[in-house]
C-alpha cells in the first residue's frame, strides 16, 4: 500500500520519459529520411587549392550548355556546364598547367548511394581528348530532383550509360605525382 | 542500381545476351492516335499491320469474344484481364477445357513495347505471331481452337463483325481470316498503354505530391548502387529491353534469378526450363525475362509460374540473392544455381527500406489504364 504512490511516481517518470524520448524516437526517425535527401551543393575536393562549394544557381552563373541524348528511345534535353570549366574553377590542372606530372590525375565523381566512376583532365582538356563531359542540373528545362539530382553527369559520347551518373554529390581530384 | 548509370542508351549489359528479337518495325501510320504523354517513345509497329483506330476496335471485340474458344467458355480477357492489369491473378492460368497452364499469365499492359513477348520464348516478338499460340496451341489447351472447326463462321454470323472485318480491312475481298484476327488483337493489344500512374504523375509531371516520401525514397533504392533493380527493369517500361518506333530492334535478355536450385543436371522444375526450352543449352536453364514491374501491385502472384505471393516476398527474393527452399520437392539452394545471373548477388535492407521499395513499386500502378473504357469489354454483360 506504501508502495503504491511510489508506483505511481514510477509509472509517472517513464511516462515522462517516453513522453521525452517520443519526440527524439520521431527525430530519429526525420533525421534518417533527412539523410537521405540529397544535398544540394556540389563539392569539389582534393588536390585543389581550396574545396569548393556549387549550387545550381552557381552553374547557372557560368556558361551553361544544353546536350540532347537518346535516353530511354525519346529524345531528352540537358542542361549543365563541362566539367572540364567546373574543374578549372576548382584550380585542377587544366588548361596550360595540364601538362607532366598533372596528366597523372584523375577525378573521382562520387554518387550519394555510393557509386563512382573516374574521368582524367587528359580526356576532357581541349588539347587532349577534348571530350564533352556534362554536369547537369536541368533535365527539359526543369530542376533535377529525386533519384536524379539535384546533379548528375551526362556522358553524351558513351556508348554505355555507366559513367552517366546520377546523384552526383562530390568530385575529387587526385593528383598521383605532385 | 547505381544512382547512376542510368539508362541513356539502355545499354546490353552483355550477359546472356542474344540474338533475337529484330522486328521488322516502323512508325505507326495512319494517324493512329496513342494518347501518350511526354516521356514515351511512340511504339513500333509491323510494316504489314499499320494501327487505325478501326482494327483496335475490332481487336478489341474479339479480345473480349469467348466465341474465339471452341468451347465458347474462354476469351483472351479470361486469363487478361483489365483490372489485373491483363493478368488474373492466379498462380499459373487455366485454359478452357480446365487444363492448367505451366505459368503465369503476363501482363499486356505496355505489351507494345516488348522486345519479347513470353516468358521464356525467344522467338516471339510479334503479337501477330504471338496471338496463335493461345488460340492454336495444345500444350496446353487454351482456347482449343482447331482450324476448320468453324470459329470464323462463328465470327462471320456475328452482324457487329460483318461490318467490323470490311472497315477493318477494306482493301479484302473477304477479311475474315484467322491472319486478319490476330492482327486486330495485335492491334488492340498495342493500343493499351500505361503511362499515367502517380509515378508518372511525379517523374514526367513533376508533381511532387503524386508519391509518398516512402515511395520517393523506394524510387532512389531501386535505381541506386545497393539494390539495383534497374539494371534488369530499367527504362521508362521498368523491364528488360524495350523496342519503339526509333529503334530497330535490340538484343534481349533472360535471367535465372536464383529463384530454384534443384539437385541433378536440370536445376528448375519441369516443364519450366526458361529458354532453355529452346535452345537446349545447359546454361540457359531457369533464364525468363524480367517483366515490366508498371501496374506490378496488381499482377500477383509474381515470377514466372506464380511462386512467389507478394511484393514484399519478391523483394526478400532478391534480397537473399536467391530463395531457398529448405525442403520437399524443390529443395534447393536457389542462390547457388549455377546459371544464376551475377547481378542476382543480394543486398541489405532494413524493414524500413524494403516497405519503401514496395511503396515505390505500387506507386507504379495506373488506376487509369485498369479502368479506362477504350481497353475495357465492349459487349453487353
């Protein structure tokens, strides 16, 4: 009988406390699907002079180029800068200072669910491959979103779709011989 | 999936390819009008049998006409049916004398865009084709049609046919053929596109409300680098290869998923072999093809002969790279199966993520195409 407003005092705090921790359970449970949702801002890292931060409306800003491919038996339009223009703005070797030890890099683009391809500053620099390597952020004129933005890379001279990535989140540059 | 590769040309991955499937196609004359939105290619179609909206009708009347069994008992729609998606929701189908098919009825929704048609069958492509094996066949008894048992005077004593046939066919003498029946089916058949599922709603219409965040996050599983689905249901069609007006024909595909391992040199029950039934190469036992997974919510039982009850089930399939039967009959390690395709090679996923990838896959039902008029029964009830 003594026990009981003890009991009661029980009963109260793990009310309380699952009354705390229900909220935190349901931030858990946010948190895991804010994770998930792709960020926005696509980074540039490595052996560059600074780490570098783009949003869609920074590759608006430069000169953005539109590519129609084959996707699916119709016909869709692109819309993004080279990534050759994004890696000289990141201070990557191209350009005049691609040349000896800087033709030894390479760039791994990484995607959100984990996938990677790589891409060489020998095959998109004019003087070399010159190869058209896209990063979109426009698909038919609109905002990339779910499975396929906000970024992704459009291979237009691939013959196979595997280095087309989507989810594009991050570039790193590394340079083999510094 | 790869979040990334995607699907820009939908590349053949190579494996298990084969040389089947060139379809002598162009683009549909006629002005036929297909209603498809943004997005969809328009669909191939036989040089030798332009759309018109006349043939469709047709098609569609004999579709829905259990005056094509001989027993008067069965129509395609019996085992197509349209709210199932043009399936019938049993495990394996059965025919009109009551004798039961080895698998299970396929869907013939976006039928028109396959680069094969059967489960297992390399060599159909053409619905025209296609059509006389349900019609003819003995193995099993579908409709139990025999030529000369009279079935097109059946047709012909029908006054809806006797103008139908001449406006489908006005260039004819006498079109009541069994070549002109299996083109208007074929015809019907090509006229039943899905394309205005909430999934379609969201990806080509941008209505970011017309899917759940589940479903969005299913969708992202799906094409991404753990699960993979899209390397073998990729495209707009979510299936193996697909044909079009554009494209010429391109190789198809079958995959043994892991689904039987049996002990002994023929790994998957009998009589359903995959398409080794047809080449009788040992290493093409238990390869189908991947199916379209549009309106898949509705289609259950799923694989090839109804083995597997629910999408979740499917999804726990691949999940363990293979099903595993521990005893009875079809003991067997499906996972080990020798021919089973690498990209069968499992993955994990919490209960969290695997309803999400349900939720994907039932966002991909189009309540449209189920009850649409056009594709429904046009004969009083």
């Amino acid at each position: 009988m003594n026990n009981r407003p003890l009991r009661k005092r029980y009963l109260s705090l793990l009310l309380a406390a699952v009354a705390l921790a229900g909220p935190f359970l349901n931030l858990s449970a946010r948190a895991w699907r804010q994770d998930s949702k792709p960020s926005e801002t696509l980074l540039v890292t490595g052996d560059i002079p600074t780490p570098v931060g783009l949003k869609a409306e920074d590759l608006d800003k430069m000169q953005p180029e539109s590519v129609t491919v084959n996707e699916e038996d119709a016909s869709t339009n692109y819309t993004g800068v080279t990534l050759r223009s994004v890696l000289e703005k990141a201070g990557a070797p191209m350009g005049k200072s691609l040349r000896g030890k800087g033709l030894a890099s390479y760039v791994l683009a990484k995607a959100r669910d984990g996938y990677q391809v790589v891409f060489t500053p020998g095959e998109l620099d004019a003087s070399f491959g010159n190869e058209r390597v896209l990063i979109a952020y426009k698909r038919e004129g609109k905002a990339l979103f779910g499975y396929q933005g906000p970024f992704r890379i459009i291979c237009p001279n691939d013959k196979a779709g595997a280095r087309s990535i989507r989810m594009l989140e991050s570039l790193e540059v590394v340079r083999l011989r510094k | 999936m790869r979040t990334s590769p995607p699907s820009l040309p939908l590349f053949c991955l190579g494996i298990a390819c084969l040389g089947f499937g060139a379809i002598p196609l162009t683009q549909a004359g006629g002005g036929y009008d297909w209603r498809l939105p943004k997005g969809f290619p328009e669909p191939g179609v036989p040089v030798d049998n332009p759309m018109t909206a006349s043939k469709v009708e047709l098609g569609r009347r004999l579709f829905y006409d259990k005056r094509m069994s001989a027993n008067g008992k069965s129509s395609c729609a019996t085992c197509h049916k349209q709210e199932l998606a043009f399936t019938d929701g049993l495990k394996e189908s059965v025919g009109s004398t009551g004798e039961h098919h080895s698998r299970n009825a396929m869907s013939l929704v976006n039928v028109a865009y396959s680069a094969v048609l059967t489960w297992s069958d390399p060599t159909k492509t053409k619905l025209e084709d296609q059509a006389l094996v349900p019609m003819f066949g003995t193995h099993p008894i579908e409709l139990g049609l025999r030529e000369g048992d009279g079935f097109i005077s059946r047709l012909q004593s029908d006054a809806f046919y006797r103008q139908l046939f001449p406006t489908a066919f006005p260039e004819q003498a006498n079109p009541f053929t069994v070549g002109n029946v299996t083109k208007a089916i074929a015809c019907f058949e090509r006229s039943i596109i899905s394309a205005r599922s909430p999934y379609d709603r969201y990806h080509f219409g941008g209505d970011d409300n017309a899917v759940s965040p589940s479903a969005k996050h299913g969708e992202e599983l799906f094409f991404g680098e753990s699960c993979k689905c899209f390397q073998c249901h990729g495209g707009f069609n979510f299936s193996d290869a697909t044909v079009s007006a554009r494209t010429t024909g391109r190789h198809t595909e079958f995959h043994n998923t892991g689904l039987y391992n049996l002990s002994g040199e023929l790994t998957y029950p009998e009589p359903n072999l995959g398409i080794y039934e047809h080449t009788r190469l040992i290493t093409d036992i238990g390869k189908f093809k991947a199916p379209t997974l549009r309106n898949i919510a509705v289609t259950g039982p799923y694989m090839h002969d109804g083995s597997i009850a629910t999408l979740g089930e499917v999804v726990d399939h691949y999940a363990a790279g293979g099903r595993t039967i521990h005893d009875g009959l079809f003991a067997g390690e499906g996972s080990r199966n020798p021919n089973k395709d690498p990209r069968i090679a499992g993955f994990k996923i919490s209960p969290q993520d695997r309803a999400d990838l349900v939720a994907f896959l039932t966002c991909l039902t189009d309540q449209e195409v189920l009850h649409d008029p056009r594709f429904g029964n046009p004969w009083p009830q």
